[in-house]
C-alpha cells in the first residue's frame, strides 16, 4: 500500500495499480487522458479531463460517497488535483506511476519479459 501525502488540509493516498484494480466502485479523474473511459473500464465513473483547470465544472459528477482516484499519464501533475480534493473533504488516492504504470500493470506478460 502506498503512502499517505498530506497536503495543507488534507491528505490523499498514493495508490498502486494493483490497489486500483480492487476498487471499482472509485471515480477516476483523469487529466489530459481523453480516451480514459476506455482504458478505465468497469469503474463507476470516469472523468476525463483536458486540464487540471476543469475541475471545478465536474464536481458535481463526482459522487460524494465514492473514492476519487487522480491519474495523469506519468503521475507528476495529478498530486495537486489530488491534494485539492482532498482539501475538499473527499477520500482521494493518487494513482502512481500514473497512466504509464497502469498500462504497464495491465498489459499481459509476454515470453520475453518473464
């Protein structure tokens, strides 16, 4: 399990893919990842987001009851989108290695790699 970040309010968890698989009932944020509906299936919602500056117009989508999990393609600027929502009283994990560990996670072993 990752670690807990504290931001200047609150406080979100770094999230492994792994984890990330056994939550499917989380919202995913995703920025500057437009095709994220499908490389995000089966979780309850998905947003996919242009910037970090479209936050505020999609918070109403975001279930107050659910997990929100941020995921950038390389996990770097997903953080302050997290610390934010974690500021705003929601359960807020982090998705590290971003997009790119994901893919990485969920693309099946081939003969070379083992």
């Amino acid at each position: 399990a990752g670690a807990a970040v504290l931001g200047s309010c609150g406080s979100y968890r770094e999230l492994l893919p792994a984890e990330l698989e056994r939550m499917p009932s989380a919202t995913i944020v995703a920025l500057r990842i437009p095709d994220a509906p499908h490389l995000f299936p089966g979780f309850a919602t998905v947003l996919a987001l242009p910037s970090a500056r479209d936050l505020a117009g999609h918070l109403a989508e975001m279930p107050a009851h659910q997990p929100v999990v941020v995921v950038c393609p390389d996990g770097d600027c997903s953080s302050r989108v997290a610390t934010r929502l974690a500021n705003n009283g929601r359960t807020v994990y982090h998705l590290a290695g971003g997009l790119r560990d994901w893919n990485h996670h969920r693309r099946p072993a081939c003969g070379h790699c083992r």
